[in-house]
C-alpha cells in the first residue's frame, strides 16, 4: 500500500458532542484517489460502550469525511481506519482528544 498511496488525518482537532472525521487519499504523486473504501472504527481506552464502526461518508477530490460523529463523552479517542484501494489496504491508527487539537498516531 505505501509504495502506491499515501493516507492522511486532516482533522483539526475533535469536539465533544459532534465531530466530522477526514482522511485524505492521494497517490504517491498526491493525485486524489476517488474510489476508496474507508471503514473507521471508533473506541475510547478504557471502555467499549461508547465503540462505533462507521462506513458512511462523502468523498470530494481524495478527502473522504465521516459527518456528524457523535463523540458522547470528553477526552481521548481511538480512530481505526481501514482504507482499502482495489486490493491494497492499510489501518491507520489516531489517538485524539477532544480538549486538544494535537493527536499521535499508533
């Protein structure tokens, strides 16, 4: 997968309540990729009531957004996306906080 495409988190940080998610898909000449598949899972560290597996979104140019993602609780989030193009797939894994934009990659 890395060897022909490149996969981003462009968000600029999470709200406790409601969120968009996005990941941006590019080649690795960062042509927008348009047709793939993302399924993102969505957890927080010390419990699984609050997990979700989402695979719903719009795409434009490569960028592919989950839209109104209920985030009920405040503090850190696990993000796992898995983004497949054609037979090619990689996870990628965010850990984000709603009280800051910063987040780490896992």
């Amino acid at each position: 997968f890395d060897k022909s495409y490149k996969v981003s988190y462009i968000n600029n940080g999470l709200k406790n309540g409601t969120s968009n998610i996005s990941y941006k898909v590019t080649d690795i000449n960062d042509n927008p990729i348009r047709d793939a598949k993302i399924i993102l899972a969505i957890s927080r560290p010390e419990t699984n009531d609050f997990n979700k597996q989402l695979d719903k979104f719009t795409q434009k140019d490569g960028v592919y957004t989950f839209s109104n993602v209920k985030l009920n609780k405040v503090g850190k989030w696990n993000l796992i996306a898995k983004i497949n193009v054609g037979d090619d797939y990689e996870f990628l894994n965010i850990k984000a906080d709603t009280r800051d934009k910063k987040y780490k990659k896992f």
